[in-house]
C-alpha cells in the first residue's frame, strides 16, 4: 500500500518530566542516538559546572565543552572543537544561549542534536531555528529539528522563575501568530500548512487555558510540551509563521530599537501578542490573554518592562520593517502614529488595571 501521509520531522525521543535527566545516560545510549557512548556535551562555564559533576559519572565516553555565550563566533569556534572528536552526537546542555550554540555546531559537523535545555524561556529548544548574536546585531539559522529532548522538570523548576514566565508569553504568542497567518492566507492568498497551524494552536491554547500556576509541576509539563510543539510546528511548516508574527515583530523591533533595555524574549512576545489581538478587533480575547499574561506576573503594558508609552508606539510603528515580506495585522491595518496611539489608550482601558 503506499504511504500517502508526510512524515512530521520530529526528534526520536522526547522525554519530559521531573527527574528525566537520571536517565539521559539511557536515553543517549539508544543506538539511533550514540551507539559508541561518544559524545560532546556543550554546557555554560557556570551553572553548567553542577549538572556535569552529576551527569559526568554516567556519561563515560563525553567530552565537556564550554560554551562562552551565544554568538556566532562561539558556536563556530564549539564547531571547531568538536570536529576533530568522532563523536556520535552533540548534547546541549543548559539554557537557550548554550542550545543555540550547539544547535548551530551540530550541523555545522554533520551531526545530530540532543537537547537538553534547564530552562523553559522560549520555544527555541526544540525548533529548527538557532539564533546567535552575531556582527550585525542577531541572526536567526536554519538548522535541522534536534533528535532527542529531555527536559527534567526538576531543574526547570530551579531556574529563574522569570525564564518560565518568558516561555509562557512566547507560548501564548502562538495563538496571535496564527490569527495572522489565516489573515494572511484571507488577504494575500498565502498558503497556511492546517497541520503546523494546528500544533502550534493547541499548544498555545493548552497554556493559556491551564488554571496552574509557575510553581505546579502539572503546569510545567504542559507548558513544556507546549514549547517542544510549538518548535515541531516550525519544522512543519518550514519556517517560524506558526510561532511567530505581529507578536515578534514587535519583539524584534524592541530589540532593535532599545538593544540594551530589551526585556525577555517571551515577556515582549506575550506584550506583543496581547496588543495585536486588540488590533485585530479580538477584544475579549485580548482582554482574556492579558488577564492570563497578568495572573503569571508578565508584563502587559509596555511601563511594566519600563518603556514609555511613546517607546512602546515607536516599537509598534517600526515593527512591520523587522520581518520584511512578513503579512501580520500590522501591515495590513498600516497604522499611522497617531493611530498607533489611540488604539494603545483603548487597549489600556480595555484591558484595565
Ligand atoms: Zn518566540
């Protein structure tokens, strides 16, 4: 019979829960994985230094390296580390900086990616996207989905709480990036893939409507997931549209336009997200998402990150250029400051204090 259904490029082992880094030894062992045990573990200076005094005994056949920070240069510089070694694989160990490094030198080598991320930040730990600082400012790259993920809810939970209130809001952001790709697929005839669409829908769904809280292990999880989903959504479709519109472009117009007081990543997104459902004549659910966004401690107004209101309309007006060829509620409203400004005080009222 022939198999007229795709394939969904998605990592052979997903293992999320509390205490699943006890058994990455296991996991990395499975022969599609590393059938010699050879293995370049990329981790932080820092907090990296803990996690490898507890998993080093377990992983005979590694060799650690440590990652400087996120740039281009450091992934490259890992990628030459790396290639004279016959590894079977490169573990990723640590926060999203250490996963894009690694990433990035995994396929600059050739070989697969197992991720490990310690914090939930934002929905790069399992995306086929690595981004890294690099002369021009940031670059996002095309790299392949990672092969494994193992998130230990455990270590989540002693990292920052903010890095899990960063996640939510980029999770979350799901939910507006899709309502620009259907206006998108409406207005301009864009083809939307339903599957990605979907995934990336759900997910972003799951958390918005979870009644738990930073600090439930329930809610962990399924904010975890969510992340893992968001990221295969990507691989789905091609490219970051189901995780990403009018909500990151004025994410990336923040970090563009105030590089040094940019807040986190998913804070801005969550902002971002909450703000273009407004735009869009979705009022209710704006006001339903800031009031979510608001019960997890994230920003829902641009002094609560401490930018201005005008800092905040000058990052919404020059958001479309961030994401040339990118059709969102952004450009198709094509707002004039003044504009920009009004809806912004009604969103304000709508949403309350
Ligand atoms: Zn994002």
């Amino acid at each position: 019979m022939p198999v007229l259904t795709r394939l969904i490029p998605s990592p052979v082992v997903v293992d999320i829960r509390p205490g699943a880094l006890d058994d990455l030894g296991c996991v990395l062992a499975d022969e599609r994985v590393s059938h010699s045990g050879k293995l370049a573990v990329a981790v932080s200076g820092g907090s990296g230094a803990r996690l490898r005094e507890r998993l080093a005994p377990s992983l005979p056949g590694a060799s650690w390296y440590e990652v400087g920070g996120g740039t281009l240069d450091d992934a490259v510089r890992l990628a030459g580390a790396i290639k004279a070694g016959h590894y079977d694989a490169v573990v990723g160990l640590g926060g999203g900086k250490i996963i894009d490094c690694a990433k990035f030198a995994a396929a600059r080598v050739g070989l697969p990616l197992v991720a490990v991320p310690t914090n939930l930040a934002h929905d790069g730990l399992c995306s086929p996207v690595a981004t890294l600082d690099n002369d021009a400012g940031r670059g996002s790259y095309g790299v392949p989905n990672p092969i494994a993920v193992v998130i230990d809810l455990d270590v989540i939970r002693e990292a920052p709480v903010r890095f899990v209130r960063a996640g939510i809001g980029d999770a979350v952001s799901n939910i507006s990036a899709i309502a620009d790709w259907e206006l998108a697929h409406r207005v301009k005839g864009e083809k939307i893939d339903g599957l990605a669409a979907a995934i990336a829908r759900q997910a972003g769904e799951a958390v918005l409507r979870h009644p738990g809280g930073v600090g439930d292990t329930d809610f962990l999880q399924v904010l975890a997931e969510a992340l893992v989903l968001s990221g295969i959504a990507m691989s789905v479709s091609g490219d970051s549209r189901p995780s990403s519109g009018a909500c990151h472009e004025i994410n990336h117009a923040f970090d563009l336009l105030y590089p040094r007081r940019a807040a986190a990543h998913g804070e801005q997104c969550g902002l971002g997200a909450a703000f273009a459902m407004y735009l869009r004549g979705a009022h209710e659910e704006s006001a339903y998402m800031a009031g979510v966004l608001r019960r997890h401690g994230l920003p829902v107004l641009p002094e609560e990150i401490g930018f201005s209101t005008q800092e905040f309309v000058r990052a919404v007006e020059f958001a479309p250029q961030t994401r040339p060829g990118r059709y969102t509620i952004l450009e198709h409203l094509d707002l004039t400051t003044d504009q920009i400004k009004d809806i912004y005080a009604d969103y304000v009222k709508a949403i309350g204090s």
